[in-house]
C-alpha cells in the first residue's frame, strides 16, 4: 500500500458546523461513566431514566459534602475510615478507581481540529460532547482579561488562546461571541497567531490558517536512518516526543490542510493575526515565538541545526519521500495496532487520526476504530468537558488507593472493594510485548498508567502495580497474580536501569543529552530524550524490595540487589544540598521528597539518628512548614526550580507528602508532624472527602496537569501512617474546631 500525494483534506463537501447557542448546556443528570476491562467513558443519555451512581454525581459536582452519613470521627483511624468509606463509594465495576485528568489546554484543540478536517463525524465527537467541550473552554478562560494559557492556571499565552480560539470557532461559537471577543483581543495585544510555538504552528497549518512555509520541517527520512550507532535517529528520543513527531512528519511531508476556500478558514485566517494574512512573510516566522509563551530559549545550535534540516527541505528526493511517508505510516498503523487505537496519548491520537483519515478514508475499519476510541480520552465533569492528559489514570490511582488501604489494614474490612481492586490490577498487568515495531521497551510483565489496552511499560507504574498486587494478595490471602507473572515484571524492572542506576519513565535512556539543544518545542523542557527521575527510581527500588519481601524465590537475586544498589547511589546524588530533591511528575519539593526518602528508608535502613541526607531531607520539609501546619507548593516551583509558595496557602496534598516523609523519615518531633496531622484533619469534609484545591501535577517542567484524586487518598496514607506511628491517637478537639462543613 502507498499513500496517497492529495494535499487537501475536503472539508467544504459537508454541511457547515451549526452555529452554537450561548445557552447550549446539556443536562447533568444525565451523563453516565462507562467502564468495561479498565476502560472508561462518558456516555450522554438523555432519556435515561436510571439514577446515576455516586460516582458520576461526584464528578459532576452533585455528592453533598455532608450528607449525615458517616460520624465525626474521634480517632485519626476514624478519619482514615471516613476517606476510605468516601473512597469505596467511588470504586468502578472495573475495579480501578477512575478520574478527571485535565491541566493541559492544548489538547482540545488538536482534537476538534482532527475531527473538523477528517468529515467531523458524530461518533468521534457526538453533539453532547461538543456543548460540553464549549462549556468548559467557557469554563477555563484566564481571568479577568479573557484567552487561555498552556494548562488551566497559566497565564494567557498565544498558544493557549489561538488554538482554543480556533477550537471554540471550530465548535460553532460565533466571532461575536464575548468569550472570542475577548480572545481575539488578547491574542491581539500578544501580538496575534504568528508568534505561535511550533506546535501550534503545525495544528494552524492543518487548518490551513496558517502557511506550512512558516514551520521548521518535520522530516520523515529520519525514520529511515539506521538504529545503530545513530544517536539522531527518533527511536532514541522520548517516547512521546517520537511518538508525536511521527504523525507530524506525515502530516507535514503531504502539507495535509483543510481547504482554504472553506468559509470558516477564511474567517479564521482575519481574526487570527494582526496583518492581513497575505502580507504575512512566513519563512520569517519559523522562529517567531512570543515571549509570554516561550520557555526554553533558542540555542544557535538549535537554529543552525532547524536552518540546515531547512535546507534540505528545499533540495529533498521525492522518492525518497514516499520511500519516509510510506514507512512512517505503517509505524502509526503499528502504534495504532500495539494499543487498540488508543494511541501513547491524546496528542498522537488526534494526529493518528488524520493520517489514517487520509491513508484510508473515512469508511474503512482503521478510522472507525479510531472514532470508537476517542471517548476514552474524554472526561465530564461540572465544568464541561476536556480531554485527559491520558486515557486515564486507572492503575495508577488504584495501586495508591491499595497501598494507603493496606498501610491502614483495613483491606479486609472492605472484603469486595479489595477483591474488586485485585481482580483490576490482575487484569491490568500487560501480558505480551507489543506485537508491531515502533522501538518500545519490553512490555510483557509491566504495568501501564492507564489500561493494559494502551499496554505502554512506564517503570514507575510496573512498580507501584506490582507493589500494590503483593501487598494486596497477602492482605487477603489470595494469588490472583502468578509467581511466574511476578518474575515478568521483575524482568522488566530490570531492563530500566540508566547507567547512573537512576530509572527514567518508560524506556531506559537512548540518546545524548546534547539533542536537547534541538528541541523544537519552546514550550516543554527535557523532552527529547529519557532522564533519571527520582520518583521512578524510588517506585522502581521499592517494587523489586517488595518482589524479595513478598517471593523471595531466588530470581535474579544478585542482579535485584545490584539494581537497588544503584538506585539508591542515583538517590543520594541527586539530592540537592538543601536537602530537597526536584519533582518532576508533581508539584514539587514535597511529591520527590516524600518518594526519596522512602527508598532511602526502606533500602538502606538509613534511620534519621544515622543519616546525615535523612536529616537534611527533614530539614529542608520542616523548614518549609507553614503557621497552619501545613506545606503548600505553587506549581511555580516546577518552572522555576525553586520552593515556590501556593498563594492560597497550605494544600492538603503538599501536606500530606511532607507527612508522608516525615513519618518514614522517622522525624523526632511530633508537634511538628502533629500539626500538619491536624490541619489534614481539619480540612477533611463530613462525607470522608477533601475539596478541591491547587493543580497537582506536572510534566515536562511547564505543563500542569491534575491529579484530583491525589486529595481523596494522600491524606489518608498520611494519617494512618501517623495512627500507625503513634498508636491511633485521639482526634484533639482543637483540630476538629474549625473543620469545614458545608
Ligand atoms: C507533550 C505531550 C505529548 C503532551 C501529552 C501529555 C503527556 C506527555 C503527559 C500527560 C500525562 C503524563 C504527564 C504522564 C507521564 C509522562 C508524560 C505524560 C504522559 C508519566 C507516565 C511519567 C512518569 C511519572 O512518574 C508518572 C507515572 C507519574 C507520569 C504519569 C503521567
């Protein structure tokens, strides 16, 4: 099969998008979670007469936060209860614990994109969808001024606001609309959608309101190079890096675009800019980012390098070409195959999307297994509807949830919660590697983030699945979860391990650090290549300790012990001198210092009597206490590298992890620790529950992303490992005076 050379994706052969009512809502009460084998979305059913469970009334806003049920707790184990008995009301039929995961405000936009260009089908995006996918754009505007940022509590950036400005346009919001009105203004004052970073660039281009000349070239041929000894070849980038750029190049080799006669193209390309469009020098604009957006400065190796790719674009081999398109199809078909089209993520998914639109139509089987999986991206909730950063959060939810559960024994109090969650993290665990090339790391034995559907190995979730699995089957008494599957994921723990014994997210490193200064894209920071993270290394140290505590069956024993060795010497380097250690999947200090210090703990028996990091870790939390009792962390800290203050002050989960640390740290003194225990009290609602509060979670060092379950089970972890520490002490009146009710 060769691809097709068209260039024009038609889009003017269908009926124009109806305009969208400001009023256009659907009914809350109306939308239902689906889940089948981990897999989760919403449904839209408006003649449904069935109530819906608490699970879609929590997320929907609709769970009263004191409905009278539970008591007032006396004990800190009676807290634990509480969040616990919150937390099995929400358990899936899967048995996973299902979530929001939005944050980042760039995802939408591809997505609408996607389905405008490729026949805007009603079973990629039904009608229900969109409404609630203009709501929440509606939703999530910065305010006072109006536009949108990189993630839900940045700034207004060009980026942010051109492509939702595109997406609500897209959706049928009309240019009068206020919410456009003010967008334009703001991307008129940022000097208009030239100075858009270059994956915006690509997604303008696409919607042809944008020139394709204006863009660095996205070759193809790279993915013809050999492997071996090649350190540019894109099977050596990050997973998601190579997985993004692939489509791209695609789409970018066959200039694929809408059609510029379509009516809203031409609308778009006089409210997008602050010239006239034809006046636009686009070969001037390749590097042309604004400042509000940039985050990574340009290096002139990076510019001479993107100049010299440049330079063969103008002189590049057709055949050549066809030779790179038609190779890099068959490596997304390949993507498409290994993870049931549901793609590493929602940024290939979109992207995958118009390539199989194009290299098969959109009435072959490809497209429309494409459309059924988009759902899985897309999440409900009170304010409208977004698309996860993932689809979904499932396993690794749900191997924390059993983990706090079991550190508070109260597994087998919950005798169908714990046999459903086990029964999920059986059926999760992956159980061949990935069948068609596209360079992955061994699968087989791993646990995914999500579902074993998507089926990525990510090192730090095959360690938590695989901790949660042991600790959960001894608890009940059950094997679900064979030795000889054991032995799997140990293999593939094994396989992580970077030369400086540090484990990196889901591949081992495979090209030099210096490709970073080739990073195309200004918005994101390490992202060309793999790094050692300190919270993956700790996950991935305690997996393989409790592999030998729960089997201890002689496999690979020398070579575990060697693994954790290392880890732990990677741990101890990459402390800073303050103490602390940076965090670069959470918001910040508090998320990679709670994990360091627990495989300091657990591998070396360091106690904070015999550690002089222990003590300096301590240190550095304490230090960073505030009045309240509590920690609060600005997600500023990710960006800038430093401890950032949250400017509402404590949060219950920075809170929680400082807790979490200082507990297995083995802190001396216990008002400090105390303190922080009541403020978690105090914030803890009647129902069990905690609201929300600042963004959790973060990647790529400027991109935010939500994690808002974090607040329904860190809290508990932390209590009861301080019920556990200090034998279950009274809950004193004074934290419980104050306590929010609602
Ligand atoms: C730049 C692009 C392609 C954007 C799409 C978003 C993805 C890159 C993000 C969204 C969720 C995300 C932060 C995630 C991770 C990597 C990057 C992801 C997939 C990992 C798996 C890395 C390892 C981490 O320890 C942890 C497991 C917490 C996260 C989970 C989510």
């Amino acid at each position: 099969m060769t691809s097709p050379k068209s260039r024009v994706l038609r889009t003017t052969h269908l009926p124009p998008v109806p305009e969208m009512p400001a009023d256009a809502r659907t009914e809350r009460s109306k939308w239902f979670l689906c889940v089948d084998d981990g897999r989760q979305w919403w449904e839209y059913r408006p003649d449904a007469k069935e109530p819906q469970s608490d699970l879609d009334r929590f997320w929907l806003g609709q769970v009263a936060e004191d409905d009278g049920t539970l008591p007032a707790p006396q004990t800190v184990t009676g807290a634990v209860r509480n969040s616990m008995q919150f937390l099995a009301r929400l358990q899936t039929e899967s048995g996973h614990w299902a979530g929001e995961y939005g944050g980042p405000m760039f995802l939408i936009p591809g997505l609408v994109i996607a389905w405008y260009v490729t026949g805007r089908s009603e079973t990629l995006l039904p009608q229900a969808y969109r409404i609630e996918l203009v709501q929440y754009l509606r939703h999530r505007e910065v305010q006072p001024n109006g536009g949108w940022g990189i993630h839900i509590e940045s700034p207004a950036t060009v980026f942010g606001t051109a492509l939702n400005y595109v997406a609500l346009r897209i959706l049928g919001v009309p240019a009068h609309d206020p919410v456009c009105e003010r967008a334009r203004k703001v991307l008129h004052s940022l000097g208009g959608a030239t100075g858009i970073p270059s994956w915006g660039k690509f997604w303008l281009s696409v919607m042809n309101c944008y020139d394709w000349n204006g863009l660095n070239p996205i070759p193809p041929e790279l993915w013809l190079l050999p492997y071996t000894a090649n350190p540019i070849h894109p099977g050596r980038m990050w997973v998601h890096t190579r997985m993004v750029y692939l489509p791209m190049s695609y789409i970018y080799a066959r200039r694929l675009s809408a059609e510029a006669h379509d009516p809203l193209v031409q609308a778009l390309r006089s409210e997008l800019y602050v010239e006239p469009f034809d006046s636009i020098k686009w070969s001037a604009q390749k590097f042309n980012v604004c400042a509000v957006d940039r985050y990574i400065p340009q290096s002139s190796f990076g510019k001479l390098a993107w100049t010299v790719i440049g330079m063969y674009e103008a002189v590049h081999s057709t055949w050549l070409r066809d030779w790179a398109v038609d190779h890099v199809r068959q490596l997304c078909f390949n993507e498409d195959d290994n993870t049931e089209f549901l793609d590493l993520g929602p940024v290939n998914k979109a992207l995958n999307i118009i390539v199989t639109y194009h290299a098969c139509g959109a009435d072959s089987d490809r497209f429309r297994a494409h459309e059924r999986t988009v759902a899985d991206f897309m999440w409900m909730a009170d304010d409208g509807m977004r698309m996860n950063g993932t689809n979904g959060s499932q396993l690794w939810d749900t191997a924390f949830i059993v983990q706090a559960a079991t550190e508070a024994q109260i597994v087998t109090e919950y005798p169908d919660t714990s046999a459903r969650a086990l029964a999920f993290l059986d059926a999760c665990q992956i159980k061949r590697d990935a069948p068609f090339e596209t360079y992955r790391q061994q699968a087989k034995g791993a646990w995914p983030f999500s579902n074993r559907q998507q089926s990525y190995t990510v090192s730090d979730c095959t360690a938590e699945g695989l901790k949660a699995t042991l600790m959960l089957q001894s608890a009940l008494g059950s094997k679900r979860v064979s030795d000889r599957r054991v032995q799997d994921s140990v293999d593939v723990l094994l396989s992580m391990p970077n030369r400086d014994g540090g484990f990196a997210s889901y591949e081992i490193i495979r090209g030099p650090t210096w490709l970073e200064a080739l990073n195309p894209a200004e918005v994101f920071g390490k992202i060309m290549i793999e790094y050692s993270y300190p919270e993956c290394t700790t996950s991935s140290v305690l997996g393989l300790m409790a592999y030998t505590k729960y089997i201890n069956d002689g496999y690979r024993t020398k070579e575990v012990a060697r693994a954790i060795h290392r880890a732990v010497k990677f741990i101890l380097k990459d402390q800073r001198k303050d103490g602390s250690w940076y965090g670069a999947w959470g918001v910040c200090f508090t998320y990679a210092g709670w994990f360091a210090i627990e495989s300091l703990v657990a591998a070396t028996g360091a106690t904070y009597a015999t550690s002089d990091s222990l003590r300096r870790a301590c240190a550095f939390l304490v230090a960073h206490q505030r009045e309240d009792g509590g920690w609060g962390e600005s997600y500023k800290a990710c960006e800038v590298g430093e401890w950032v203050e949250h400017p509402q002050g404590s949060q219950v989960v920075n809170t929680a992890w400082a807790l979490l640390a200082l507990l297995r740290a083995g802190y001396p003194d216990e008002t400090v620790i105390r303190k922080g225990v009541d403020l978690l009290l105090r914030r803890q609602l009647p129902n069990g529950s905690y609201r929300q509060e600042g963004i959790e979670g973060v990647f790529n060092k400027n991109c935010m992303i939500s994690y808002p379950n974090y607040k329904l089970y860190f809290p508990m972890w932390a209590l009861a490992r301080y019920a556990n520490t200090y034998k279950d002490p009274k809950v004193v009146e004074d934290a419980m005076r104050g306590r929010r009710v609602a």
